[in-house]
C-alpha cells in the first residue's frame, strides 16, 4: 500500500491528471471496462491472485501497460 502510494504521488508530480487504483482483479477489470485509460502499471499480484487477465483486458482494450513489480522475468512471461 506504501508503494503504491508513493507511484500515485510520482505520477502525479509527473503532470498525470487523474490515477486509479485497484487491489483485486475483478477491481481492475471493472474500471478498465468502465473507463478510458492512456496506460496503465501493473503488478503481477493483486491480492494474493496473478494478474495476467488484467493484462489481457488491457491489452483487449488496446491500452498499452508495463509490469511494476517484484516478480522475477520468468513469473512474468511464463505461459505468454
């Protein structure tokens, strides 16, 4: 929760006018569903759960994405 305070806090020194939060999967696909989003960081844990259906949301949605987390490569890319 620290550290995601910390990025909104950079992101927002960084001129973005507006950053949304989610901490579980359902979370995210809901607002990116209901939202329009430029980008977006994601962590590979949300709540306990691996996030990779809210990178195929994103990507379904043609919202371009990087990972932010503390997850080796090999969590990251394995099985895309």
């Amino acid at each position: 929760m620290l550290i995601l305070m910390m990025i909104e806090d950079m992101l927002a020194d960084l001129g973005c006018e507006s950053v949304t939060s989610a901490a579980t999967i359902d979370q995210a696909i809901a607002l990116i569903d209901a939202q329009v989003f430029d980008a977006a960081m994601l962590d590979m844990n949300l709540n306990g759960k691996n996030s990779r259906a809210v990178a195929d949301a994103l990507a379904a949605h043609g919202v371009p994405f990087v990972f932010s987390t503390g997850n080796s490569v090999h969590d990251v890319w394995d099985g895309y």
